[in-house]
C-alpha cells in the first residue's frame, strides 16, 4: 500500500469510527488590544503632508472557504488601520521576494522600539505583496513564532481560518506550546481531510476521547512503519501508563517537534526549553514547570515583548527566593527595591536603585523595569545621584517628553532632554552616536537617499521594514543609525524615532 493511501485509510477510519463530522465554525480572532499580555507597539504612525487619510481597516472575506493563495486571506491581521495609522496599501507595491528577505533579517532581540515597530507591522491589516501565495502570512507567522509571540501568531492563524492544509500544521504546533490543543484536537476530528501527520492524528484522537481508536490508529501506523522511532514509543506510551511505567527513560532530543514536547511531558518526562527555542518558553508558564523554571521563562519572552511586564512582575514577588546567585539575585533584588518604592522610603529606594537596574541591565530588562516602576519614581524627591539614574530610567518610557522637563544641569543629561523633545541639540552632542542622531533629526524631514526611490514607489511598508532592518542591524554604524532614524522620521513614524534615538544611547547595546 503506497503511503499516501494508507494515511488516507487511517484517517477514514478515524472518521469512521470516531462519528460524522460537523462543519468546523471559522475560530474568531483574539480582541488583541484588549489582552494583558498584548505585545508592545508602535505609537500610530502620523500621515504624511498630502497623504490621503488611512482606511479605518481592511475588509476581510469569509476566509474558511478562502484558498490560500487568495490576497484577502493573507491581509488578516489583528490591529486595523485605525489604530496602526498604517494604510490598507502597506504592502501592495512591493513584491513578496522583495518583503520576506527583510523578515528574516530581523535580529533575536532587537531595540525595543524597533522591535515594537516589528510587532505593529506583523499584526497590522493591510493587502500583502505581489506574488504572495500563502507565503506573506507564512512569514510573519514565523517571525512572530521566533520572538516566542506564540498567542498572537495562533491569533493571526485563527483570524485566517486555520482549518485548511495550509495552515493547520502550523497552528496545530501553536496550541500545544499554549496549551489549547483540544481546539485544535476537535478541528481535527470533526476535518479528518486535514491530515497533519499520523503522529498527530493518533495523538488528537487520544485526546479527544477516542482511545480505542487512537490505539488501532497507532497499530495501524507501526504496521506501515510511517512513524519515527522517538514517536512511537512516547506514542506507545501515552497510550499505555502502564507501559511507560515499565519503559527505560527515553533520551531527551535537542530540537524537539512541539508535539514530541507535549508527549515527553506527557509520559513524565518534561523536557527544559532553557535551551530550546523561545516559543517553547511558553508552555513554562503553565503553572506545572516550577517557580524557577516559571522565572526564567518569562525573562526570555519579556525581553522579547512576548510576555508583558506586569507578568513577570508578578513571578518576581511571587514568593521569597529559594536560593542567591543568578536569577534568585534579581528577585531578591525586585523585591527589597519594590518594597521600599511602595513604602515611599526615599533612603531605601535610593540605596536598593542601583543594584537592581544594574542586575536589570544584564538581562536586558530595563525597558520591562522602566515601564513597571518609573511613574512612581518620578514622584520621590530622590538625591541627585539617584534622580539621575531615575531620570534615565523615565527616559525609557512613553512619557519620555514629560521626563525631559525634569532634565539635570549636566550635558549629557541635557542632552538626551533635547533627543527627547526631536531637536537633538548639536552643540550638546560629543560622541559619534550623539552626532549621528543630532543630524537626523537637524536636517529637513526626508528619507535617507537609500529609502527614497522605495517611498517614491509608493512601497510604505518596504520603506518601514528596511529602515528598521536598518536600525536593528547598525551595529555601531553611525550612517546607518543616522538613515533610519531619518526615514523613520520621513514616514510618520516620529515616536519611534526618538524611542529608538533614546535607546541607543541609554541602553548602549550597539557595538
């Protein structure tokens, strides 16, 4: 029996056996802007002088019977036009080969701002490229799978209709790291004609109840010898406790399929994604893996604004640490800092500041921290040592224009004031990044000669999603800090731009 048959068999006896389908209801899409955990964005970009004003959304057509290759299945987003600022033409003159190179380029972990810029750009509605074909919805899955974003890229899959071939693996893969797998589980029993695989098809079938069929599915598929070693036996497992009881532990693999994840857990034997990629960080938050397990995970996902703020604070005082050294010392840190912010104990937060913004900035958590504790700061009459730390630290968050009105006497401070207003002051500026960034934003608003022939082509979003390529790659690069900050500027994208300019000088990460 050819492969392609026997899984057809399989599946029709899964059918058979497991009752008639019913028609699967498109999945609606998650009111993003209404979530806790919703990923940083953008400020809404301002329209530029003569721009026709931007659609208040993008239209999208019933998708569940939508082929892929269709443009209006790949414009689905979850944040529409009216409050991206972005216009439902984002994309349209660009070319799909042109656009999914620049995705792939993005860093692990850019600028906050530019990678908040990466996020509205994933999640804006908006027609996708010429030449698409299911790959532009694709692209900004993946990329938001790679910042460890697994509920909005499960989200934008829903929005779309995941119920197709196209794009059930996908969002199959998605529920296991969030821990909705019996929706897609029921998808998959009530749309057999999906078909992801047979190690799947014999795990939902499980799952949703039917394990005497799950068991002649597994059978069926050793007889055919289509499922991998490592598959069958945690297969062999999850079907049989007793069987796992009995069982030599299995050794763990290094990249594990979200599936082969799910079922070591399964079996008792959950495997650390300390060291897997960041989306399986999600399935730590679980509440099963352990406080420390917990903590660490979300210290990778809120670096990536995969996870808000207020979560990991939450970890953070969650309990008194177990031990000291690594992460015990930031929670220790968190807690002493956090106390003394909210007894108002001047003295005390100003000797708990440093410590914990330094442990902070090992890990790449000062925007996290910023966000979470500057407010309150800025109401403490601190010493002139710590209110110039606290100065900074305000600097980082969106009432960066406010914090500038609370600027020291000395240059560097002023300095950052004048960023913070967008008139960089030349006069103050006396190292190579201080001048770049004065002259981007000196010089007209325009383009950077690179970006211009884009724009003038009337390709907004390739213009954007180069410049952050741009930023996001400088490395230390004095031009090309100076060219994207200046298209930034040119687009509308001027909050941005400043965060961004902001940024580079405070958090110094640019080599």
């Amino acid at each position: 029996m050819r492969q392609a048959d026997a899984f057809l068999f399989v599946g029709w006896l899964a059918f058979c056996l497991g009752g008639a389908a019913h028609a699967q209801q498109p999945l609606s899409a998650i009111d993003w802007l209404n979530e806790p955990g919703a990923p940083p964005l953008a400020a809404p970009r301002q329209p530029m002088p003569d721009e026709p004003p931007v659609t208040t959304g993008v239209t999208i057509p019933d998708v569940s019977v939508m082929p892929l290759e269709e443009p209006g299945h790949e414009a689905v987003g979850l944040l529409p036009a009216s409050v991206t600022g972005l216009p439902g033409t984002l994309w349209s003159a660009s070319r799909a080969a042109d656009i999914l190179p620049l995705w792939r380029k993005i860093s692990a972990e850019p600028l906050p701002a530019i990678q908040a810029l990466y996020y509205t750009l994933l999640l804006a509605e908006a027609e996708p490229p010429q030449g698409a074909n299911g790959a532009f919805l694709r692209a900004r899955v993946d990329v938001l799978v790679r910042l460890g974003a697994v509920e909005p890229a499960q989200a934008l899959l829903e929005r779309a209709g995941p119920t197709t071939p196209q794009l059930f693996p996908a969002w199959f893969d998605l529920t296991l790291l969030s821990g909705d797998e019996v929706t897609a589980c029921t998808a998959l029993r009530d749309t057999p004609g999906l078909h992801p695989g047979y190690a799947a098809q014999i795990y939902c079938t499980a799952l949703t109840g039917d394990w005497q069929t799950a068991a002649l599915l597994y059978d069926t598929a050793q007889a055919l010898d289509v499922l991998a070693p490592t598959e069958a036996q945690l297969l062999g497992q999850f079907l049989d406790p007793e069987l796992a009881e009995n069982s030599l532990a299995l050794a763990p693999v290094s990249n594990p399929s979200p599936l082969l994840f799910r079922l070591y857990e399964a079996v008792g034997m959950p495997l650390p994604t300390r060291n897997l990629p960041l989306a399986f960080a999600t399935a730590d938050l679980r509440n099963i893996s352990g406080w420390k397990a917990e903590l660490e995970a979300a210290e990778r996902l809120v670096r990536t604004g995969a996870l808000s703020e207020n979560r990991l604070l939450g970890l953070y005082t969650d309990q008194r640490p177990a031990a000291s050294g690594g992460i015990w010392d930031r929670v220790a840190a968190v807690q002493k800092f956090e106390s003394a912010l909210n007894a108002g104990d001047v003295q005390q937060v100003a000797s708990t500041l440093p410590p914990v913004w330094r442990l902070m900035r090992t890990e790449h958590l000062e925007i996290p921290f910023a966000r979470l504790f500057s407010a309150q700061l800025s109401q403490l009459d601190l010493p002139p040592r710590s209110a110039a730390l606290a100065f900074r630290i305000a600097l980082l968050t969106g009432d960066y224009e406010a914090a500038a009105e609370r600027a020291g006497p000395t240059r560097a401070a002023r300095f950052l004031a004048s960023v913070a207003r967008g008139a960089p002051d030349a006069e103050l500026a006396i190292s190579g990044r201080e001048r770049a960034i004065a002259e981007a934003f000196a010089n007209p608003i325009a383009p950077a000669p690179e970006h211009a022939a884009l724009l003038t082509a009337g390709k907004l979003g390739e213009t954007i999603l180069s410049a952050a390529n741009q930023a996001d790659q400088a490395s230390g690069d004095l031009v090309d800090i100076a060219a994207a900050l200046a298209t930034l500027r040119a687009v509308g994208l001027e909050d941005t731009a400043r965060r961004t300019a902001l940024q580079i000088l405070i958090l110094d990460r640019l080599e």
